[in-house]
C-alpha cells in the first residue's frame, strides 16, 4: 500500500509504475500521532492484529513525498530475492 502527497513527486500518470497508486482510503493522525486503517484497507492488504509493517519513506528535494507501508515477512523476502540473485550475478562472473 502507498500513500502518496499531492505534491507532484509521484510518477506520472503514464509511468507504469503509478498504474498500481490509487488511494485506498483517507486516514486521519490523532493527537497521539496514530491513525486507523480502515476495515476493508487491511483485508485486502491481510494485514492482521499483530502484524509488523515496516514504513519506508521516500525522499524528493528533501522533503517526504510518499510513505509505503510493507509486511515485515514481505520485505524479507523481498530482501532475500533481491541478494540470491545479486550473488547469482556474482558467482557467474568469476
């Protein structure tokens, strides 16, 4: 799930990468700083009570545009296939 600000740091409409950005919900930050995903936003996403998510911000002149929240186990796999195929690439050179 992405969230992002409407500050033009986004790609653009005919990047294929913005076709899977939509905004699923609008979430309110309460005095404590927490907020609440809705209902239907974490059934789609099976996000369960006690799940870890990890945040990920992204950057663009400084200032926070998008922040994307991951599954921890998502984000290992993620990882995982990520330094497997770098050390395939490795391995294969010498």
């Amino acid at each position: 799930m992405v969230q992002c600000a409407d500050n033009g740091c986004c790609e653009s409409p005919t990047d294929r990468r913005a076709e899977c950005c939509k905004v699923e919900a609008v979430v309110r930050v309460d005095g404590r700083g927490q907020m609440v995903l809705p209902k239907e936003v974490r059934a789609k996403a099976n996000i369960r009570a006690g799940d870890k998510l990890t945040v990920t911000s992204w950057e663009k002149d400084g200032k926070v545009c998008c922040i994307t929240l991951t599954k921890v186990e998502e984000l290992a796999d993620m990882v995982k296939a990520t330094l497997e195929a770098a050390m395939k690439d490795t391995l294969s050179e010498r």
